[in-house]
C-alpha cells in the first residue's frame, strides 16, 4: 500500500485539476465542454493510483476518456464540503470533487477532470445521453433511478435529518411535521418518507440544495429534510439554523454510469474497491466531513443487490 495524502495532498491535487466547466445553476443545462487546461498536474498526485493499461482496451469507454484527455462529471458547483466552486481559486472543492479527481487520476494518471453543473431532475438524462461519464452528487440509489442508470458503490451512506431555524422549537421528529410546510429536494427520497410518516405536511419542492436553504431562511417551510452528510455542509454555512432528531430513512449513494456502459461500470467498481482497501476513501473523508461528521467507515460496495448491477 502506497503512503496515504495527506491534506496537503488533495489541496494539491485541486490544484492541479483542470479547468472545469458549470452551466448557469444547478437547474440550468450545461454548457459544452471547452478546450483542456493547459497548467501542470501533479505527476502521481501523491501516489494515487493509476489502472494498467490493460484494463482499458482499445475500443473501451475508458479508453475513450483517455483519448479525449480529461473526464467529465456530473456534479455540483453549490454543495459546501461535497462539490463547490471556489470563488478565489475557480477550483473545486469537497468530497465529490475529490473523488472525482481520484477517478480521473485512475484513468488518465494525472486529475483532469470538467464538471457539468447538474440538478436532481437532470442526472439521469445527462447520462443517458452521454453528457457526462459518471455523476457524482450525492446520488441515492433507488429502484427505480436504477431502471435509468447503472449505479456503482454505496461511495456514500446517510441517514435523513431534519433542519430547522434556530427559533423554532416545536419539531424534533418526522410526526412534527403534519400540518406544517416542509422543504424538500424535487425528486428526492426524502419525500415519500416526509408523506409517510406526516401525510398532512405541505411539501415545497426546489431544484437544488442551496435554494432549500434558502427558502427555509426565508420562512417559506417551518423544515427542510435532506440526508445529513448534505446538510452538514450546509448547516456548517448556515448559523441561522440547526439540525434536529435523530438520523431516519438511512440509505446508499453511488456514483452513477450510463445504462449502456458496463465496461465503465465495471472499471469503476474495481477502482473505488481499490481506493477504499487502500485508504484513500477514508482520507478523502477525513479531509472533507471529519471536522463536522468525525470518522466514518466507508460502505461496503455491492451491498445493495437489488439495484446495484456493476460487476468485476
């Protein structure tokens, strides 16, 4: 096993990354990608892996990528700790973005990587129609996202929490929620688990993560349900408000392949077993949520049959 990165490492390694690309927001379409960036990458991004070459044949979808020169996510540009564009540096920054980086490092040896802005109710056609190789955005793994796109992992596990302001002291539960307006991602597993447990909540929907917190900022819902590892980065920005209750409804995150690309799936499932056995997983954590969340252990991959189809 190489020496793990350290902090340093990965700030270096956002560095390093190539110039990446947003559309106008998270609900907007994505811009075309524009010409690579021209500035060094760091030679072995502090020892991170690379795949053989065998493991991408000519023909192959990684192969592909690797002609093209850098590889496109699907992601956020808004998400603090996860994947955000900082305004100094053009960079991007979090989790996801790290992971990211990871990837690309694994097929192209150095973390060339375009981010394509991307919303919950986009992810699935930006896929299907090959805008993006992979997405990674917090993307919880359901049956029926599953019949769209091929997941692989968990990467990610959370649970639910509630957020609330400050100021507010009559919600601590899901049963809290009857007969109050309650803030929710569109498309998000949060919501048939808000109507099943308070069927009498009004839910306002949004696009993206920030324009949920902003709305209960503004006191348009009395909540905002969400998975706690996306409102740790949130609440970490948001003073105002608080998360209360304990963690419900857990669920996996994985990262999303197209439905026509089993090699990539694959390739992709061989490498996150490799970045977690090798620890990077676990440090990519730490640098990221371990201040707010602490350690983590990381999911086990394939641990979802009955949606999961990736296989070595």
């Amino acid at each position: 096993m190489r020496p793990l990165p350290t902090r340093r490492a990965f700030v270096l390694l956002a560095a390093a990354t190539a110039t990446v690309l947003t559309g106008c927001g998270s609900g907007s379409s994505p811009a075309s990608p524009s010409g690579p960036d021209k500035k060094p990458a760091a030679a072995d991004v502090k020892g991170a892996p690379t795949a053989a070459a065998a493991a991408m044949p000519d023909g192959s979808t990684m192969d592909r990528i690797r002609e093209r020169g850098y590889l496109i996510v699907g992601g956020s540009s808004d998400a603090p700790l996860l994947s955000q564009k900082n305004p100094l540096t053009g960079k991007y920054e979090g989790f996801d973005a790290d992971m990211g980086r990871l990837l690309a490092t694994y097929i192209l040896g150095e973390p060339k990587v375009r981010i394509v802005s991307s919303a919950t109710q986009t992810r699935e056609a930006l896929l299907k129609n090959h805008t993006v190789d992979v997405v990674f955005q917090t993307y919880s793994i359901t049956p029926e996202r599953a019949e769209q796109v091929t997941f692989v992992g968990p990467y990610l596990s959370s649970g639910f929490q509630i957020a609330t302001r400050k100021d507010a002291t009559d919600i601590s539960t899901l049963a809290d929620l009857n007969g109050k307006t309650v803030i929710a991602g569109a498309n998000t597993p949060a919501i048939p688990a808000i109507k099943k447990a308070a069927p009498k909540a009004k839910i306002l929907t949004f696009d993206s993560d920030p324009a949920c917190i902003q709305a209960l900022k503004q006191g348009r819902g009395k909540a905002y349900v969400q998975d706690n590892i996306t409102l740790a980065g949130s609440i970490d920005s948001a003073p105002e408000l608080k998360v209360v209750g304990k963690p419900f409804a857990e669920g996996d995150m994985g990262i999303g392949v197209p439905k026509d690309q089993a090699d990539m799936a694959a390739f992709v499932d061989t490498w996150l077993k490799k970045v977690i056995k090798d620890g990077y997983w676990t440090e990519v954590w730490k640098a990221n949520f371990g201040a707010s969340l602490g350690d983590h252990e990381p999911p086990v991959v394939g641990s979802v049959p009955d949606v999961y189809t990736a296989k070595d």
